[in-house]
C-alpha cells in the first residue's frame, strides 16, 4: 500500500542507470532518501534527480501539480542538488486548482466512505483524462487551445461546484492566466519522452521505470475503491513512459518487513493494539506527504505473493527489517480464514471477501538485537536469517537486497 521505501531503490541503483522515469501518480507519492547525514523528501520528481550522473524524467503517465514541481526544484536547487537535467513529457497532465477544490469537496460529500485521499486532485486530473477533457503540459505551449480546454473542463465543474457541492464557480480565465505564468519557465523541459527512452535504449541505456504508490493501491489490482487512480503495477510502467512490454528486462519489488497503509480500505493484519503503535514508533510511520500516522500490521505474504503474480516480479527489495529488532515473536500472514469458515491462501477474488477476511499466522522467533551495523548477510542474527529465508519462499520471488536502516549503505546485496 505504498511507502516501502521506493525512493532508496532507484537511489542505490544509482550508478547502474542512465534514465530514471517516473510513469504513474503525481504528488501524492512522497519518497525519503538519506545520503549521508542528508535527508531528502521528493513528491513528484524522480528519485534519481539526487544522482548526478543520472536523467531523471517525468513520463506522461504522470499527473503533474506545476506549482508543487517548481516548489521541489527550487528546494533541491537551494540545497545545492543540481536538477537541470530534468526532462518532462509533452503528454503528461496538468493538475489545476479545479482538480485540487474537487479533490477535497468529494471527499467531504462521501463522509464515512470517504477514500481518505491526500487531496491532492489527483482523482479528479486522472478522471478528467479519462474523460477526454484533461490539459497537458503541451497545452501551456498554445494559449488558444488552453484557454478552450479549460474552458470545457470547467463547464460541467461549475455546475457541480455551484449546484450540488453550494461552492463558488472557479474563472477560467484565472486558471489560464495561473498555468501559463509557468509556460516559460517549463518549455525548455518538455520533449517527446516515448522518443527519448526508445531513443536511449536503443543505444544501449538503462533506464528505471519507477512508480509511486504500490500494487494494492492500483486502480485495477489493488483494493478498489480505496485506491489512488492510476495504475502503479509494472503493467503501467510500460504505458506511463512509451516503452513497450518487450524492452522491460527485470521488475523490481520493493516491499516492507512488515505492512502500512495510509488512508481508508480493508487491511487485515492491521494491528490496533500495542504491537501496531510499536511499528508506527520504531518505524517512523508518519506520511511524507500528509503527515498522518499510517495504520500498521504484520508482513502478509499472501500479499507478497499476489504482487509477485501481478507484476511479474523477478526480485524483491526487502525494506525496514530493523524495524522489527525488537520483537519477540513475528507473526507473519500465510493465508486467510473467510467468514464461511474457509481459509484460502490467495487473495480473494471480491472486495467484500477481503475486507472479511481474518489472517491466519504462522509465528517467527525474533533476534532482539541491533541489526543496523550488518552489512552482509552472514552478519545477521540466525533467526533474522531464518525470517528472510521464509519470506522470500512465501513472497514468489527471491529477495535481491535486504535494508537495515535508512541510509544509503544500510542495505544488504
Ligand atoms: P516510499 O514512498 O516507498 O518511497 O517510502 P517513504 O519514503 O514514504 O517511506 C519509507 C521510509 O523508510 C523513509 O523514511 C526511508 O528513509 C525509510 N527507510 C527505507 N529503507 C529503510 C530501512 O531499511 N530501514 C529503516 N529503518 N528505514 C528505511
Ligand atoms: P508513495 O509513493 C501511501 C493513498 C492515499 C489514499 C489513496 C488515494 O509514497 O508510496 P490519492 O490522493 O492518490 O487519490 O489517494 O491512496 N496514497 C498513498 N499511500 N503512499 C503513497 O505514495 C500514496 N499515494 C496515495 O492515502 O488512501
Ligand atoms: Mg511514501
């Protein structure tokens, strides 16, 4: 359900890559790199824009808050990150004003069925895409067809805003005005990004497809309705970017040692008790891009495994096993017990199946003791070995690095 640790993967990968594209979601992501004694928090732009030997872009499956991507430019640049390589797609969409307003009011009509979204109009940009009345970035470049497109988009928003949601009518002529105030600046940025990446694959490049949000939170995999509104499994790399299914040679997974989720929706091992507060404290779940406390549980393999299934992965980045040092016993799910009194290892085929589902546990001795020095394998304790090694047998695909804190060097190979 998101904040794995993504951020750190691209960033190890650093020197092996040449491109590193961003193809799905928009500011709702929020990753977190450490380097050294640095600590950075990216919401948009790639995290491989902190390694100077890479290009990082912005791919047109992305939905992009042009206020939020300059803010982030500029607090790199301030810190002394040189962020000038940075290319953007022609095709990528725009979020403006209407799509945040709409955000927010949607979900203060849903109520208690409310998503719990980061209000970010991120929905409402996707919906509108969808919808064939989106703006992209190549509109800001031809002032007649913005002006016209915003126009189009607004006229059903008005009424809505005006007539169900009792909101004052935005002005399309403020929204234009506020979206070509960043035209110029934007433009030398901007390019074909499909031609691009063909371009430097053909070459013989790397390139890094990275995604934010994660499997459960896709809006055709994951835990619908609760999930954001793109699609964040691998599948979305290849339409997120224009590189076809054919050129992707290995699918990376980053998952936790343990789950979170922030926001709404089914998670069965969550846990509400002392064990759950423990992870949030030792782990730090607090959201990189809201704040708020992500709800917490134990590591559920019959998770694991369906993202194995969905994007195809061929190895996981396991993240935070640090967390769980100091632990006495680690419950790890292994299947779930359905109302019916089934108990089924995959995950169910209907949402209301899975919001009933209870998991069934299959328990772990823990280490308790400090493994954030190891920096091999064979420097963990037996039984975080042991942890590992189970893990990687239920998750359907081998385990490629182990994180032990979060720093650039506390990773295991
Ligand atoms: P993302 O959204 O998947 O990129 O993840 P977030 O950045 O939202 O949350 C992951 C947090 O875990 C960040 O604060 C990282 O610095 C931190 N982190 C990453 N790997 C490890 C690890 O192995 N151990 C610990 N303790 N923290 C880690
Ligand atoms: P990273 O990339 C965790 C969640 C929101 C909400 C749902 C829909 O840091 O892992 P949205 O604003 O996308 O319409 O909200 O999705 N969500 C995330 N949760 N990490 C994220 O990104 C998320 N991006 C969206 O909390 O439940
Ligand atoms: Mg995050």
């Amino acid at each position: 359900w998101g904040d794995e640790g993504k951020g750190k993967a691209p960033d190890l990968l650093g020197d092996q890559i040449d491109y590193c594209v961003r193809f799905n979601g928009g500011n709702n992501a929020g990753h977190t790199i450490v380097i050294e004694d640095e600590k950075y928090a990216v919401h948009l732009l790639p995290s491989g824009v902190l390694t100077p030997s890479v290009t990082p872009v912005i791919g047109n499956g992305v939905v992009i808050d042009l206020g939020v991507l300059f803010g982030e430019i500029d607090m790199l640049q301030q810190r002394g990150i040189d962020t000038s390589r940075l290319i953007v797609s022609a095709n990528a969409h725009v979020i403006a004003s209407y799509h945040r307003t709409i955000d927010k009011v949607g979900e203060r009509f849903l109520g208690k069925a409310k998503i719990g979204t980061t209000g970010r109009g991120i929905g409402p940009a996707y919906s509108d895409k969808m919808s064939r009345v989106g703006v992209r970035v190549q509109d800001l470049f031809d002032e007649k067809i913005l002006r016209q497109k915003v126009e189009g988009a607004l006229l059903p928003k008005n009424q809505l805003l005006v007539k169900i949601y009792n909101r004052a009518a935005i002005d399309t002529s403020a929204v234009v005005t506020e979206l070509l105030e960043y035209a110029e600046r934007l433009q030398p940025m901007v390019q074909d990004t499909s031609l691009l990446l063909n371009n430097a694959l053909d070459r013989g490049d790397t390139v890094l497809l990275e995604a934010g949000q994660a499997t459960l939170l896709d809006v055709d995999h994951g835990t619908y309705p609760f999930v954001t509104s793109s699609n964040a499994t691998a599948g979305g790399a290849c339409t997120g970017s224009g590189i076809g299914p054919t050129r992707i040679e290995r699918v990376i997974a980053v998952v936790k040692a343990y789950t979170t989720r922030v926001g709404a929706g089914p998670f069965p091992t969550e846990l509400e008790d002392a064990d759950g507060e423990k992870l949030r404290v030792i782990g730090a779940e607090f959201g990189t891009t809201t704040g708020r406390p992500r709800r917490c549980g134990w590591y559920d393999a019959v998770i694991a495994r369906y993202a194995a299934r969905v994007n195809g992965v061929t190895d996981f980045v396991l993240t935070k096993l640090d967390v769980l040092s100091d632990f006495d016993t680690i419950p790890v799910c292994v299947g779930y017990r359905l109302p019916d009194g089934s108990v089924i290892d995959e995950m169910p085929m209907t949402q209301t199946d899975f919001h009933h589902a209870h998991p069934v546990y299959e328990e772990f001795p823990g280490w308790r003791e400090d493994i954030s020095e190891a920096r091999e394998f064979d420097d963990l304790p037996k039984n975080a070995r042991k942890y590992i090694e189970a893990l990687q047998d239920m998750s359907g695909a081998p385990f490629s690095v182990i994180g032990v804190g979060p720093a650039r060097d506390q990773s295991l190979l």
